[in-house]
C-alpha cells in the first residue's frame, strides 16, 4: 500500500501501462490523500492539479514521496569529495514535464534518479557536479521533508552537457538531488560528484598596513553559490575571523560592475542579522552613483561566530569586488581633539536608512567608536565645521538605533555663520557601547571638520564658580546659551542651595543676561529642580532648593533664557548649615560673599536646615 499526501492542490495518480487513474476529491486548505496498491513491473505517475483542473507543477516531490515509502534512496556523502556512477533508464522514476494533451503522452515524460545527501554541515559549502557523454544533464537540489520540494537547479546545454551548483547547506532541511535529463525519455550514463569546499576567511583589520593585506579583491562568477534564499543571486560567502566581543567593525563591499549587496550571518543559525546595498556611497562615480556600494557597522557578541556574504541586488549580477573589514577609528571621552577630518563622497559612506531612491536625499558619514567611557560620566561632544551644517549622532553599537542627536547646539560658526555646529552631552551607561556618528543636517554636506570629546567640569557642594556665558566659546542648549557641570561632593538625603546671578552691565551692550538655573537628573535627563530670574536689580539672579538623592547624579545648568547675548555670572552652591530644634546658634553673619535672596532686590541670603522638630508642636524662630 502506498499513501501520498500534498496540501492546497489536488492528486492524482496514473499507471502508465492500463492509463487508470485515481483521484481524490480535494478543497483548498484541505490536505489530499490517495492510498493505492503497487503491482510489481508497473510505473507510476504522480500529478498535481490546482483546483481549476489545470496542471501546478511536475509534481517530482509526490513522485519522491512514492519512491521513498516504496523503497531506500541512496545517500552520497558530503565528508569529502566522491563520485558515484549510475545511469538513467526506462525503469527509473518518471516525472511529467508536458500540460495540456501530453499528459496522454510518455513522450513528456523524464526518466529520473533521486539521492539525500549525508554528513551535511552549516555554513560549509558543497559543489554538486553531474557529468554525462549521453544527455544533456539536469540536476535539482529538493527540500526531501517539504512538498515545496525545489530549491534550486542548473541544466547543461548544447555545448556543454555537464552541470553544476554550489550551495551552503541550511540548519534542519534534509537535502536531496534529483537527477535527470534536459529532455524528455533520455536514457545514459552519468557521473555524480559532491565536493565539500573550505569556505574563504576576512580578516579584521586594525591598521592601513593590515586593511591593505587582509582586503579581498575577488570575482562573483557563474561558478558561485546560489543564494541560499533566493536562487536570483550568486553569492561569496567569508568566515569573520579575529573579531573582539562589543568591538564594532565597519565592513565595505565595492564593485564597478554590479550593484553590491551585503549580508551578516549568524554562523550557528545562518540567518542573515543585518543587511545593506545602498549605503556605501560609490567610489567610482561619486557623483551619481548607478551601481552602488555596501556598508555595514555591526558589533559581534560573546561566543558568535559570523560569516560575510557578498553578493549583488541584482539579477544574478556578475563581476569584480572588493571586500574589506576593519575596525572603527576611535575617540576617547575623557578627552580628544580630532582635527583634519572630512565628509568625502569619494570615500565615505551613507547614513543608514537614506533614500536608495533620490541621490540628492543621501548623507554622508563618518563613524568612530567611543572608548574610554565610564558608567554615570557625562561625555561632552563637539562638532565644529565651516563647510557643512554639522550633525552629530551618538548610536547604540549593538543595534545601530540613534540614541541622542543635535545639529544646532554647538558653539557660534565664526568661520561660516550660514552653518551651524554640534554639541551633545551625554551619558554613558551600563554594557553599553557607543559609535559617534558625524554627518551634515543637509544632503550632500561634504568637507572638514573637527572633532572633540571631555569631560564636564565640575562643581563642588559649598563651591563659587566666576565664569562668563561666551557666544563664541559656549554652546546652546534648546537654544539657550549655556554652561553645564557635574555636581560632585554631596551625600545622600542633602539639602543643596544653588545662586545663580548676574550683575548688571556685565553682558553684551552692558546688559545682564535673563538666568535660567536647572538641575538634571543624569540617569533620566529629567529637570528635577529648576528657577528662572528672582527679578530686575542691581542683579538678576535665580535660586534653587533640592534634596540629594542616592545613587543619583546630577547636572547644574546655567542657561541664558533669553536664547541669546552674553555675560559673566556667579553659581553658588551651599549644603544648608543644620540647627536642631531648642538649639541656638551664635556668631553667624550675612556677607556679600552669600547667594543673593530670589525676592528682595539686593540682599544677601543665608538657608539652614531645622532638624528634630516635634510633628503638631509650635517652634519659636527668633
């Protein structure tokens, strides 16, 4: 008894010597199942039909599935190279390759052998060969446990009767070959070959002296692999080597002859994890660039193993490459000044996610990897440039997601004021780690720029900074002029006092500037205590009260919240002197040295914590 079973489509099965036929009733969505006896010395037939009556396909898959239930297929291995000699005859399996009325027909009708290959391996390469002097050849590669049987195929032809392909086996698909012949009842000999070939290895270079040895200047040909997920490409796959866990790694792929594409793959799983054909601007025609090259940024992980794939976004797109990996120039965040740097479309790249469309769309970039960060820091970052709107991006290296960007806030442009500058300030967290990503706020900005990282200065608690807010030297912040510090030196549960004045006649044209006093929460980037000016006097001045919490951090802001001028100012910052109740204390003294009071022109402040007071019970402030 054999049994056969295929979804959505109906079966049909026919004995080629009495042309009996049965078929089963079938619905789409509906599984078709046809039980029949095999008599010995008969060939069958097997065909597929949509619903319509009109033939699907050949149906070699439900012919594999009554040769494997009626008997074993032989296996060739795939350990090392090895050949086995057969040929086709009237007595092998055959599958239906007419429509219409030749069905009726033995006339269209193949004879074919089938084998499963053995001792498979992912990401290892196999090349198939099938040799004949007698026919042109056909050989198929099929899913042996899916009725979506074929993968993909290659034929031989008048000149050259042999085929071949080379594929990179997939984890949990058992792989079978269909041999066969180009054309209808063909009879012959034939040789079946499977090599299992090493796959090319990409080193990661660190320096120009290794990117010029490890680059890989190769051809994608015909010989190529198929794509293992779309038969449309051939593909040069490369085993990443020497990578370093949370290290990102910039990988190009160019090509003057097709439009490049370019693949990251899960070694262990071989699914593809990141991806990109239109991001590596093109070196050949900078201008207008009709075939494009690839780009990616990626960090590998702990305990992965990777492998690089190149291949074109084209129909089966042929010719030259090159391929490269290396690591990203990096800036430290303690403190860096890069200089002599430029956006260049002959050698950068794109912004991922640009248009692949409309070439006055695209941004070019350059990447490095921020080293030297600690967890709560703030890093302050600046980028300055005369001859592009600068726009800086701070990106999640494990996942190339944008965390914070500005394109506005960085110091004035005296060289250029048609462009702006950038400046973020930002803080680094926990496993985390960072690429900093310089483009232009305008398509197409290109030409040099400098780069800049440090620290934030600090302020202590009961400390007086004298400083000035300078529209040359300060950024802006939400388009405020600004300065900003680090608060160190406080404990958990404090109460701090921050004064922030500026004097009358110290600003541009003799004007004071509008203060503006914030105090932000690192961790969240909340405002958590804030004052504007207290009033118009001899001094304008804000004042602010917050209580220390643990495990905090905390940024001081001075801003000019009128968004523009200048002008010099004091910060005072004071932990409140505590009395507790029923106590006294003597030979205190108000000085010009103290914050000045938010509410009464021209007066000094002292600020003290009460302790112990008794809930519901009346104190006497004297």
């Amino acid at each position: 008894m054999e049994s056969l079973q295929i979804s959505n489509l109906t079966l049909e099965v026919t004995n080629l010597n009495t042309r009996t036929r049965r078929q089963p009733i079938l619905y789409i969505g509906k599984d078709s199942e046809l039980e029949f006896i095999s008599e010995a010395n008969t060939v069958y037939s097997v065909k597929i039909l949509r619903k319509d009556g009109i033939y699907a396909s050949t149906g070699d898959e439900i012919g594999f599935k009554l040769l494997s239930s009626g008997s074993a297929i032989p296996t060739i291995s795939t350990t090392s190279q090895e050949t086995q000699t057969n040929q086709l005859s009237s007595t092998d399996f055959q599958t239906y390759i007419g429509d219409g009325e030749g069905y009726y027909s033995q006339d269209y009708y193949q004879f074919s052998d089938y084998y499963e290959l053995t001792d498979l391996k992912a990401e290892k390469p196999v090349r198939v060969d099938l040799s004949s002097t007698d026919f042109i050849t056909s050989i198929e590669l099929i899913n042996l446990a899916d009725t979506q049987r074929h993968i993909f195929s290659a034929r031989g032809n008048q000149d050259d009767k042999n085929s071949f392909f080379t594929f990179t086996p997939q984890p949990n698909i058992r792989y079978g070959l269909r041999v066969t012949s180009n054309n209808a009842r063909i009879t012959g000999n034939y040789d079946l070959t499977t090599t299992p070939l090493t796959p090319s290895e990409l080193n990661i270079a660190s320096n120009l002296e290794q990117l010029n040895e490890y680059t890989k200047k190769e051809q994608l040909t015909v010989r190529d692999s198929f794509d293992p997920n779309s038969i449309d490409q051939y593909i040069k796959d490369y085993q990443l080597k020497n990578t370093t866990s949370g290290k990102p790694i910039s990988i190009k792929l160019v090509s003057p002859d097709f439009d490049a594409y370019l693949e990251i793959i899960d070694a262990t799983t071989q699914k593809v994890i990141y991806e990109d054909f239109n991001s590596g601007g093109n070196s050949l025609n900078p201008s207008f660039p009709k075939d494009e090259d690839a780009h990616l940024i990626f960090t590998p992980e702990a305990g992965k193993n990777y492998v690089v794939r190149a291949s074109s976004s084209t129909y089966r797109g042929t010719g030259n490459f090159t391929l490269t990996a290396q690591t990203l120039a990096t800036i430290n965040a303690a403190g860096q000044i890069i200089n002599d740097q430029s956006l260049n479309p002959a050698n950068d790249v794109y912004r991922p996610n640009d248009s692949i469309y409309y070439y006055s769309g695209r941004y070019f970039v350059d990447s490095y990897e921020l080293i030297g960060e600690e967890v709560g820091k703030p890093v302050h970052i600046k980028l300055n440039s005369t001859q592009f709107d600068a726009r800086l991006e701070v990106v999640d290296a494990s996942n190339g997601n944008v965390i914070i960007s500005d394109s506005n806030s960085g110091v004035r442009n005296t060289g250029n004021s048609t462009y702006s500058n950038a400046s973020i300030i930002f803080t680094p967290q926990a496993d985390k780690k960072y690429i900093i990503r310089i483009t232009s706020d305008n398509p197409q900005g290109i030409g040099s720029y400098s780069l800049s990282t440090g620290r934030l200065e600090t302020v202590d608690v009961n400390a007086t900074i004298n400083r000035a807010l300078d529209i040359n030297t300060d950024i802006f912040y939400s388009g405020k002029l600004s300065d900003s510090y680090l608060l160190k030196g406080f404990t958990s549960g404090e109460i701090i006092n921050f004064n922030l004045s500026s004097p009358s006649g110290a600003g541009a044209n003799n004007q004071e500037f509008s203060t503006e006093l914030q105090i932000i929460d690192i961790g969240t980037g909340n405002v958590v205590a804030s004052s504007m000016e207290g009033f118009r006097g001899s001094e304008i001045n804000s004042d602010v009260l917050f209580i220390a919490q643990a495990g905090k951090n905390y940024i001081v802001r001075v801003n000019n919240r009128d968004y523009s001028g200048a002008g010099s100012y004091r910060l005072q910052s004071q932990s409140l002197t505590k009395i507790s109740a029923n106590t006294s204390l003597s030979n205190l003294n108000i000085a010009n040295s103290d914050a000045k009071h938010p509410n009464i022109v021209d007066s000094y402040s002292d600020y003290f914590e009460i302790t112990n007071l008794n809930p519901g019970k009346k104190q006497l402030l004297e």
